[in-house]
C-alpha cells in the first residue's frame, strides 16, 4: 500500500515489485475522486470490457441475439463484477485482454496498417505496465490466431 500512498501522494515510485500499471491507474482515480474514484474507473472499465466483448462478437459475424448473450455472460462473470469496488487488477487486465482480442480481430480483418500498429504498440505497452505475463501472452495468442 506504500506504493499507493507514493502515487496517490504525487511521489515517484524508487521500486516495486509489482507492475506499477495498475497503482498509477488506481492512484490517479483516488485522486480524482478519493471516495468512489476507483470504483468508478472500474466500473467504466467494465462497461467499455462488456461492450468490446459484444463489438467482438459482432466483427466475428455472430448473428442473431448470440453477441448480446455473449456480452451478457461476460457482463455476469462474477470475478469481473465483484472486483470493481475493491482494489484489484481484475477489471483493468480484462479490459486490456478484451481489447487485445479486439485488436487481434481487426488485424485479421483489416491487415497491417500503420493505425493497428500504432494501437498495438500502445496497447502492448500498457498491458506490460500492468500484467508482465502479457510478454508471453501476446506472442502466443497472436501466433494462435495466425496459423
């Protein structure tokens, strides 16, 4: 909680062994608003991870009500829904995976260009500040996805 209190305070941060993503997104929204701030970036997190799911589904050419009950079910997944008030990195790392799917899409789609690389490199460097294990997920999941 040190680290918190350094971002939320304004100081910078010597060390951590956590990835510091997620306490400078959590210091910032506590700053922004110390009593509901976080839960409510959360909670925008949520919201914008349900509804890329539902976009998703939609760029996969699923028809019908199938888009809505997939983002229904995601929208219901209890690890999502109860980590936006508390301090947790669940809702945060969901949206920047969803995302990443969403990008994935839309590279198959659409190919390389330089907007997708633009938004990979900066959606890669943010799931790095946030999750480190993003540096062995995302050459997987993009090898998956291309073969």
């Amino acid at each position: 909680m040190q680290v918190l209190n350094d971002v939320i305070a304004g100081r910078s941060i010597a060390y951590t062994p956590y990835p510091v993503g997620y306490y400078e997104f959590a210091g910032y929204a506590m700053r922004w608003s110390p009593a509901h701030g976080l839960a409510a970036a959360q909670g925008a997190l949520y919201v914008l991870t349900v509804l890329l799911a539902w976009s998703i589904l939609r760029q996969l050419g699923a028809r019908s009500s199938a888009p809505l009950i997939g983002a229904l079910i995601v929208a219901c997944y209890p690890n999502l829904l109860l980590t936006i008030p508390r301090f947790q990195d669940t809702c945060i790392s969901c949206f920047f995976m969803v995302f990443f799917t969403w990008l994935v899409v839309r590279l198959k789609q659409k190919g390389i260009s330089p907007a997708n690389a633009a938004i990979a490199g900066f959606l890669f460097g943010c799931m790095l500040l946030v999750r480190s294990n993003a540096l062995t997920i995302v050459p997987i999941a993009l090898w998956a996805a291309f073969y």
